[in-house]
C-alpha cells in the first residue's frame, strides 16, 4: 500500500470510531493536508502548546511585548512577516464541544476523541498509543517541558494511557518504565513524598537518569543519559513571580531555558528527536482571571517560541508546531479613555494576584492588604473592595483558606479591571477554534483548518513514520 494511501485510511477509520460532532466530520475523499508533493521530511518536531490561551491572551501578549519593548511577539511576527503557515484547528472531545487539556492532548496524542479527563483510553477502557510512544519506537528520541508538573494532562497526552489525568502518582510510575528522554517541568509531589511513600527520584536514578532539581543542576547536564528535571512541588512559579524573587530566578529555569536545554540534549540524536514545550500556567492564570499572571506567562511562552524557531532555521530539518489545546476566560483589552495608559501599569507590576491573595496573612488587616497591593501592583483598592476580601478569609475554615478556589480572585479581578481594562468572559475552558502554525518541512502541506485527530496522522506522515505500533 502507498504510504499516502495508509495514512489517509488509518485517519479516517480512527476518526469514523470516535465521536464527531454535528457538521464536523471529514468526508471520505478529503485528504488530511494539503497538496499532493512529497515534501521534505521533518526529521524533528517541536511542538508548542500554550495551554488554555484565547485569542484575547495572544493579542495582548503581543500588545504587551509591542508597548514594552518596541517590538512585536515572537508568534505575531510570524503572522506579520508571512514566514509560518496558519490555520485554525477544532479541538472537540468525544463528551463535549468543550475539551479539557487531557482530552485536547489525548486527540493529538492518541488520535482519537476521548471523553474529558480521559488520556488516551476510550469509554470502556480500550487504550491508544500516544505519539511520542510511536516516534520512541520509531527510534528518536523524545521528550516534554512545561510549567506545570510533567505529570499534568498536556504532556501525559503525549506520553501515556489513563483512564483518568488525575492519577498522576501512576503517570511518574508510567514514565519510568517508558524511558523518556528529557522531561522537565514542576510536581516534585509526585515523585518525592509520594502516597506509597515511594521516592522515584531514586527509582529514575537507578535506572539510568540525570535527576536535577534547579537551574544549575540542570544547566551543568550533558551527556546521553536521559533526564529529568523537577523544579517545584507543583506548578512553577509564575513568571512575573518568578523574574522579581532572586532565590526563584536563581533556583527555577524559564520556559525558554527548559526548552534550549531539551533541545541540545537531543539535537545530535541521528534519528532525530520530537519535543512537546507547554506554557501550562497561561491556562492557570486565566481560571484565576490574573491578568499579570496571563501576559507574562505569555509573554515567556512566547520566548520559549524564538528558542525554536531559531534551533529550526539553522537545522533545517526540524517542523515547528505552535498551537493551544482551548481557550479559556476569553480575556480582552476594552475600550476606554484611560485603556491605554492601564494597558501599560502592567509593566510595573512586581506579581500576580495569585502571588497577593495565596501569601497574604489571613490575620493581617485592611490597612496591611491595601499596602501589599500599593507595593507590588502599584494601584489603591477601595475600602469596601478591602472589606470584601478580608471577609472572605473569614469565611473559610482555616485549614481550607488557601485554596485558590476558595479565595477571591473573580471579585479580586473584577476589582483590577477599571486599573488595567482588561476584563474576563468567565473562568473556565471555552469552545474557541485554537490558532495553529506551522514552520519547517511540512508545513506547506497543512490544512487552514484542522479536526484535533487529524493532528496525530499528520505529525506521523511528514516524520514518515508509519503508524505500526
């Protein structure tokens, strides 16, 4: 069978099992890219997921880096100087018109639809391949970074089978016997004091590992052994939190250090290498409606952004995907006399409101939450804004305080607006077509619109690895 052939008709008989919704199923006869050249083999990818981020997120990252710096974002840029191709992609799970990451991820990674919270496995437990699983196969080398534990849903979709994202104890157990080569991220809590009392760190040493814990740690690795890399108990830090702490900074490699690291650990692999790079805390900020925390994790993503596209230009050989799994809180700059000027105290922010409301003392007074805000985002709260959140602390048992869904931070963004003009559509996922380009070998065969699965046999044929595992 032609290669062409096999791969159309393992997509299509993948995307006939799994559940389409009304008007969004391929026909027979339509091919999953573009244009019927052969094209240049992509003998890397590196394919960049900023999790959770609407079109609202991605405007005023550049908005920001145009106002701040002088110069567009690096994603824009793109757009702007015609060197990507760009498209939009349908991110639907089997359950709902709203994915989760883990389904999002899974569609990519298993080529099929699952329900929501579901990784790579069907509803009665029928499991499916991920892609980096194929591509090890194949004999490349791969690998994951993100700011969020590496055992979270975006990178675990890629890598593994579960019936549910939330056992991430058993995705670090998974990862150890599949033996991937660098990952890197936070969720320290999930190898070290673990429920079954299991260190893994120790268990990932024994098995051959490079396990590093800091920046300097990971920065002194070479060599070929894998690695892996855990740099906080849960999430990293935020990134604004992150460049204004000098013990985080010192301590807490950025998306964009992370990612150069992965890639020259694996660059001179002779059968290439495939690196999936989240910027997992944009989708975060947005459920917390932090917009500080938004842009500037953003804004790092977008860094991570030129790492690759630079590594891609000079290698030639490498396809560079950059895309989001879902919208989420559909932020947007809004219209006023004083939007622009607002728009800008974001420069001057030292952190996020996470960074306020999660370290404030809940005994502490109006008068010290008032100071905190002066301090490190530079504007007045109201009086009976004040009010508002001390009580909320009040409210809550202490032991369930600091839960960040418990604090504030609808009411504390809502309070922020007529500071910053930027305002939020809620706090969850939502159902936005994702922006997906495309730069290298590869990507003049793209679709301007892509179904999610489609994704996976894609990724398979311009690798031109054949899907027999």
């Amino acid at each position: 069978m032609k290669r062409r052939q096999f791969f159309r008709n393992t997509a299509l008989s993948a995307i006939g099992a799994s559940f389409i919704l009304p008007a969004q199923a391929c026909t027979p006869t339509q091919s999953l890219i573009n244009g019927i050249g052969q094209g240049k083999k992509a003998k890397n990818i590196i394919f960049m997921v900023s999790d959770g981020m609407s079109s609202g997120t991605l405007n005023m990252g550049d908005l920001f880096r145009r106002r701040k710096e002088g110069k567009g974002s690096n994603w824009l840029d793109l757009y702007r100087n015609q060197r990507v191709s760009r498209g939009l992609m349908d991110m639907a799970s089997a359950s709902s018109m709203i994915t989760d990451s883990a389904a999002a991820s899974s569609s990519w990674g298993g080529g099929i639809r699952v329900k929501n919270k579901s990784l790579n496995t069907g509803p009665n437990g029928e499991e499916y391949m991920p892609i980096w699983q194929k591509f090890k196969k194949s004999g490349k080398k791969v690998g994951c970074v993100t700011t969020v534990p590496i055992t979270h849903a975006t990178p675990a979709g890629f890598c593994v089978s579960s019936k549910s994202r939330g056992e991430q104890d058993e995705i670090a157990l998974k990862y150890l016997g599949l033996r991937f080569d660098v990952m890197m991220g936070g969720g320290s809590k999930y190898f070290e004091n673990r429920k079954d009392g299991r260190n893994m760190y120790e268990d990932f040493k024994s098995e051959g590992y490079f396990v590093v814990n800091n920046k300097t740690e990971m920065i002194n690795v070479n060599g070929n052994r894998p690695v892996l890399g855990v740099f906080a108990e849960d999430g990293l830090p935020y990134e604004l939190d992150r460049i204004n702490d000098s013990q985080l900074l010192n301590d807490v490699p950025s998306l964009a250090e992370m990612s150069q690291k992965a890639i020259d650990l694996m660059k001179d692999h002779p059968d290439g290498f495939c690196l999936q790079i989240e910027g997992g805390k944009v989708d975060w900020a947005a459920h917390a409606n932090d917009a500080a925390g938004l842009i500037y994790d953003q804004v790092a993503f977008d860094d991570a952004i030129k790492v690759a596209i630079d590594f891609a230009e000079k290698d030639g050989n490498t396809l560079v995907i950059i895309t989001s799994d879902h919208g989420n809180a559909n932020p947007g700059l809004y219209y006023g006399d004083k939007a622009d000027k607002n728009f800008e105290k974001l420069f001057n922010y030292k952190h996020t409101n996470d960074w306020i409301l999660m370290g404030f003392d809940k005994d502490s007074s109006a008068t010290t939450l008032a100071e905190r805000v002066v301090l490190h985002q530079g504007y007045e709260l109201k009086s009976d804004q004040l009010s508002f959140i001390i009580n909320k602390y009040k409210e809550q048992a202490a032991e369930g305080v600091y839960n960040s869904y418990k604090l504030p931070f609808k009411e504390y963004a809502q309070f922020q607006q007529e500071h910053t003009s930027i305002a939020f559509g809620g706090m969850e996922h939502s159902a936005d077509f994702t922006e997906l380009a495309m730069f290298g070998p590869g990507s003049e065969r793209m679709k301007p619109f892509m179904i999610n699965t489609d994704m996976h046999y894609f990724l398979l044929e311009v690798a031109e690895v054949e899907n027999k595992f």
